[in-house]
C-alpha cells in the first residue's frame, strides 16, 4: 500500500493577475489533506472517491496503443494525473501495471461542499506523487509540480499552477506561472519528458520559499457558499464591461507591487502586512466595479468588514465569489472578537494554520 496526502492552499494576494505569465502571487499551504492510497491492481484498475458517487471508476488499457481507456470518460484531474504520469512511464520504458486508487478529503464539509482549499490541485499533486513512487520515477520535486502542472492543464487550460505549487511545496511561497499555452503545445509536438526537462518551456515561472511571518496570525472565515475559480477568472477575462477607470493592465501592476511588498512585509516577520492586504481587497473590488463580475459576497465583504473594524485586515482568498476569505492580524490582537462576530453573521471560522514547508525548490 502506497499512501500519498496532499495539504489544502490559500491564496493570499495576488488572485487574477497570476493567471497572466510571469505574474506573482502569494500563497500558503494549509494543515487540512486529501489522502491518496495506491495498491496494486490485475486486469483492470479503480478510482475509488466520494466524488464519484458508490460505485468505483474503471479503468483498462488499450493493447494496441497502451492508452488508458474508461467506460465513461469523465475527464476530471484524476484521470488527467494518470494520463500524464501514465505517458511518461511510457516514454521512460516502464512496463504498466494496473493499479487501485482510493481518495479521501478533509477539504470538504460533510455535506460534500468544498471549502475552496483547492481540492482539485491536492488530489492531482497526490495522485502524481502516488504513481511515482509505485514506478519509482525518482522525480524531484520541482519535477512533480510540473508534471501535475501538465495535467492540469489539460483540464483547466488557463489554470496558473499557483495551487500545485505551494501544495507540492508546503509553507508560504511567492508564485509566477509558466506559459501553459507553450507548454501545451510542447507536450504534443515532443512528449512529457521533453517538456518537463525543457528550460525554455519554464522560463518567466518561478517558486520562492517565503520566511514563516512571526508577527502575524491567520484567520479563514468560510462563507458556506462554493465558487467556481475557473469560471469566475474567464469571465473577468473576457468582461466587456470594464470601465476606464481600471483598465486590466493597470490591474496586473497594481497586483505585482502588492504582492513584491507583501513578499517584503514577510521578510520582516509581518511588520506592515496587514496595510498590503487591505489594499489588496481594494484593488479587488475596483475589478470587481469595473468586470462586472462579484468578487466580495456580501457575506465575504462582512468577513473583511469585521477584521477591519477590530484591527486586522481580510479579503477574498482565491477568485472570491464565495468560498474563503483571509485575515491577517498582529500577532498581539485578541481574535476572538472577529470570531464571534462572524458566527452572528453564518461565517465559520475554519481552523487552519500553515503547512510546514518540506523538500527543496530546485531550479527550474
């Protein structure tokens, strides 16, 4: 039995723009998993997950092609994971085998409703880490993101990576995405492996370790309300309805000085965050005027309203529209009081605190 757990994710600053190349974000690993666990299989192979109802997915192999072939076809992250690990096994001359995957998840509620923790990046980062252990690839790392970049991205073409990295990673990171435009094509035209050892492929991207900030707490409030990241990024994209006032590139640089200060603000154990934040909330909602697209819920604008009244600062984590939302406060703030005032309000504090960082960031 192989047993593979993924940490969930918050993004503190640096939403939307991350999704443009070379752009920046910050973002932190957090203490809640989704668990993998691999055995060996015969014959065929079976996906075992709440997600997909009682009954497992099957899986074979086409003989001819050695492709993975599913009675259904719901093509979702697991199965993207496979496919990508899977191709790579090929390429590398690596006899398959079949295999059985059974999924479990801290990063919904018992309902089933996410908690915006990114459960679709955890599930793709431990299904890539479980395979490559049962094939003893070796990968590094650095390797193992890209690799669970590569399958993202065929599910979720402008996915900027940001989640996989700082689950892959742990800790507080500071992100910028590759071109996964390039990489896609690179991947058609020459194999996985080619791309993943691809220099050029990478370049512009980058994964940086951030110091613990001592100085700070952090907060999550949980709406109770599930957001479409995926949706929310196009819309604001595409929106016709954007005002002179904030153009989209105006957006993108106020957002890289946000989060370059932030980064800064850490590397002083916090001194100074909490003004970052709130200006990042602001910058947020002048997209969100000038998109058209609801960024802050009301009861996500109440979340940040309430630190702000006590003393801290909040706003959306992610894409908003539900979901979470983020406070950092001074690490001498009584917090209970922002707590309290959320319960009234039906915002659930969740308790989280930050993933340790573990193995290394090699370059890219």
């Amino acid at each position: 039995m192989i047993e593979q757990r993924a940490p969930g994710k918050l993004y503190i600053a640096g939403e939307y723009a991350v999704v443009d190349p070379g752009q920046p974000a910050v973002i932190v690993a957090v203490d809640r998993y989704l668990t993998v666990q691999l055995s060996e299989g015969s014959e065929m192979g079976r996906v075992r997950s709440s997600a997909y109802g009682r009954t497992p997915l099957v899986w074979m192999r086409d003989d001819a092609s050695d492709r993975i072939v599913l009675e259904h076809q719901p093509y979702d992250y697991v199965f993207a994971a496979i496919s990508a690990v899977e191709q790579l096994r090929s390429e590398r001359g690596l006899a398959p085998r079949y295999y059985d995957l059974d999924i479990s998840s801290e990063l919904d509620d018992v309902s089933g409703r996410k908690f915006g923790l990114g459960s679709s990046a955890a599930v793709t980062v431990a299904v890539v880490a479980a395979l490559n252990e049962f094939y003893g690839l070796a990968l590094t790392d650095s390797e193992r993101f890209k690799l669970a970049l590569l399958a993202t991205i065929e599910v979720a073409p402008t996915a900027s990576g940001g989640d996989l990295a700082a689950i892959t990673f742990g800790g507080w990171i500071r992100y910028a995405s590759p071109d996964r435009g390039a990489l896609r094509t690179h991947r058609a035209a020459h194999g996985i492996g080619a791309t993943l050892d691809s220099r050029a492929q990478w370049a512009g991207s980058s994964v940086t370790r951030l110091p613990d900030p001592d100085g700070l707490q952090l907060l999550v409030g949980w709406t109770g309300s599930p957001a479409s990241t995926e949706r929310l990024v196009e819309q604001v994209r595409t929106s016709e309805k954007r005002q002179p006032l904030q153009p989209y590139p105006e957006f993108i640089d106020d957002s890289r000085v946000c989060v370059d200060e932030l980064v800064e603000a850490f590397a002083r154990g916090g001194a100074g965050a909490t003004a970052v934040i709130a200006r990042a909330r602001r910058m947020l909602q002048r997209l969100s005027t000038s998109s058209g697209i609801t960024i802050e819920t009301p009861q996500l604008e109440a979340l940040c309203d309430i630190a702000e009244r006590h003393g801290a600062a909040g706003k959306p984590s992610g894409a908003g529209g539900g979901d979470c939302g983020i406070v950092l406060a001074g690490a001498d703030l009584a917090t209970d009081p922002i707590v309290r005032e959320w319960e009234a309000n039906d915002i659930r504090r969740l308790s989280l605190a930050p993933h340790a960082a573990s193995g290394g960031i090699d370059a890219f």
